[in-house]
C-alpha cells in the first residue's frame, strides 16, 4: 500500500519555500506520494476554509517536480468544472510528462456556490461536468501529441453519483476524510454499484486526517487519534485492499500553516511505524 501526503498549498503561512521544505520533507520521510488542493476565486466561502494566498495546483506541481526526485505529485482534488477539458487534458499530460511519469489526476465536483457564481460555471451542472472532462481528457490523451503517457484518474466523493461516476470512469475511488464506519458503508455501496454495473470495483485510494493525540479518540474520523490508532486505522486499510492512502495533516485552522514542524512531526512518526509493520511482514514472510 502507497502512502501519501495532502501538503497545504494555501494560508498565511505557505510562502515558495515552504512548499519546497514541504516536498524535500516528504519525499526525505520515504513517501509515495504528495498532493495539493485546489481553487481557483478565492470568494468568501472558500477563504473561510483555505484562504489566500492559495498556490494553483499544477503551477505548484511543475515547480516541485523540479525539486524532487522520486515522489508522485498529484491534486486532491482538482475541481472539474472550472476549467476546460482540453486545458487540463493538456496540462495534465504536460506536468507528467516534464515530472518522468509521477502525475495523479485527482478530480472532484466542487462545492463552493460562491466560486461556482464568480467563474460563471453553473452549480446545478457540476456533477455532468466533471463526466464530460474525464471522457474528454482520456479520449485526448490517445492522440500521440499529448505525449500523456499513463495518467491515473482518481475520482472523489462518497455520494450514490461519485460512487458511480468513480465505477465508470475512474482507475480509483478517492473519498477524503471518512469515519471508520463511513468508510465501511460507502465500501460496501461502491462493491453494490460495482456489481449492479457490471464492472469491477476501482482501485481504493482513500485520504484520511492525520491528527495524532495522546489520549485515544472514541467518536473519530479514519487518521484520527494516538499512533496504535492511526497504525490500525491504516493495517484495516491495507486488508481492505486499498491501493494508497493519503494522509491530511491540516486539521481546519488556516494559522496551521505557520507551523509545517508540527505536522512534520507527526508524519515522522507515522512513517515509523508503517517501517515497523513493512518490516514485520517481510519477517513473516521468510
């Protein structure tokens, strides 16, 4: 199982450098995989959440491949409806190609109304739109100018229609910051979906909150509580076949951003133990 970072691209704190010490760290620690988010009009409802200064994904992407050697780079998510199909077919192939291969294509429907208004993008379409750009942006890059090359698409979302939309058009199902027993229902609907549409179930790439405590969490989300938790959080994972797991360290306060140590920290010490449990396994195996 591939284990991944969300790195915050935005807030008070995030300035060139310190996305660059956030990938340098990351891909140091020995992980997979690292992603940022996106919008495009930073309005009221997304700045109460994510406010500016909020680096676009992929200028943000081309610049760390050029930093780093080894890691994946992907967006979680990349909101659908903003942008041309053709534009994000083509820079999407373009970013993978420059980074040797290690882009994901992580996308979503959206939610904020006021960004949705400020762009002219009908909020009521969103859900047709991102369709459209999946379809659009594979059928673009099988024409050999692309140079695409093979592009995972992981799709977002836990609803009936993110579900589907992940069963038909996606290589995986990405939903973001479950509760263990969320995670398990929306599981078991993608495993219905799946059957009822006569196609296998994508591959299972979940992002989950990372928030370590000292003191164990009852009423939690997946990520959430002392390391024997979010080990265990990730070994339930790992037995449900999923493929990658990305691990959120922003827990909501944009003033977070000041201080990548903290976050840091905590993935030193989750990147411990996954080496702990791989170790583990190789012993068993012998």
């Amino acid at each position: 199982m591939l284990i991944g970072v969300n790195v915050p691209n935005f807030g008070p704190g995030t300035r060139p450098e310190v996305l660059r010490d956030w990938a340098r760290t990351v891909e140091g620690l020995g992980f997979d995989l690292l992603m940022v988010s996106d919008h495009v009009a930073i309005t009221p409802d997304v700045a109460a959440q994510y406010p500016a200064p909020f680096y676009d994904p992929f200028t943000t992407l081309s610049w760390l491949a050029g930093t780093t050697e080894r890691i994946a780079l992907g967006t979680t998510v990349l909101i659908a409806p903003y942008r041309h199909p053709l534009l994000v077919a083509r820079m999407a192939a373009n970013l993978n190609d420059l980074s040797g291969g290690r882009f994901v294509l992580g996308v979503g429907i959206g939610w904020a109304r006021q960004e949705f208004e400020a762009l002219g993008v009908p909020f009521h379409r969103r859900g047709a739109l991102t369709d459209e750009l999946i379809t659009t942006v594979r059928e673009a890059w099988r024409d050999d100018g692309y140079r695409a090359g093979t592009i995972p698409v992981w799709v977002g979302g836990h609803g009936d229609a993110a579900l589907r939309r992940a069963v038909r058009l996606g290589d995986a199902w990405h939903p973001l910051r479950q509760t263990p027993a969320g995670w398990r229902a929306s599981l078991a609907r993608l495993k219905e979906i799946a059957d009822d549409e006569g196609r296998p179930v994508p591959g299972l790439a979940p992002r989950i909150l990372l928030r370590v405590t000292e003191a164990p969490v009852d009423d939690r989300r997946l990520g959430e509580g002392t390391l024997d938790q979010v080990a265990q959080d990730l070994e339930d994972l790992r037995a449900d076949g999923v493929r990658a797991v990305v691990l959120d360290p922003f827990v909501g306060d944009p003033e977070e951003t000041r201080h990548p140590h903290a976050p840091w920290r905590m993935l030193a010490a989750v990147r411990e133990l996954s080496e702990l449990s791989e170790l583990s396994d190789k012993k068993e195996m012998q």
